[in-house]
C-alpha cells in the first residue's frame, strides 16, 4: 500500500516537471537575454525585464498547450483507470 502512494506521488513529481520544463526553460533563456541587454546598456527598469518575460510564457504556453492537457489527461486517466487496484488493498 505505502508503495502505491509512493509511486503515485513520484508520477504526479514527474509530470510536473515535464510539464513545466519547456515554460521555465522558455522564461530562463528571456531572463538571461534581458539581463545580459539590460546590463550592457545600464538600463535598469523593472518592467522591461517582466513583461517580455510574460509574453514568452504566455506564447511558450499557447505553443505547448495542447501538449500539457495531454499528458495531464494521460496521467488523470491512467489514475482512474487503476483506482480500484488502488483502493481494494
């Protein structure tokens, strides 16, 4: 039974981090451009390093979308599929 819900919890760790690899990936490589820009040329203005930021997010989740509520229906079917093998310990 423990070994169930340990396998369950390391599933559920797993999605997540494949899931949100491609949206952190996408805002790490703006950050780093925008902060590499902002320090050549001294401009130190906050919203110029947030903005940018969102609006990759927003199209990296607009690109990967689709992808996301797939795997999210893969791993919520998979787990309704197996709850009576779950529950019947």
């Amino acid at each position: 039974m423990e070994q169930q819900v340990l396998d369950i919890a390391r599933n559920a760790v797993l999605v997540i981090i494949k899931l949100s690899a491609p949206l952190l990936g996408v805002a790490l490589i703006v950050g780093l451009a925008i902060s590499i820009f902002q320090a050549t040329t001294q401009i130190q203005e906050q919203t110029l390093s947030f903005v940018p930021k969102i609006l990759a997010v927003f199209l990296s989740l607009y690109i990967f979308g689709a992808w996301i509520m797939t795997t999210l229906k893969e791993f919520t079917l998979n787990l309704y599929d197996n709850i009576l093998r779950f529950i019947s310990y």
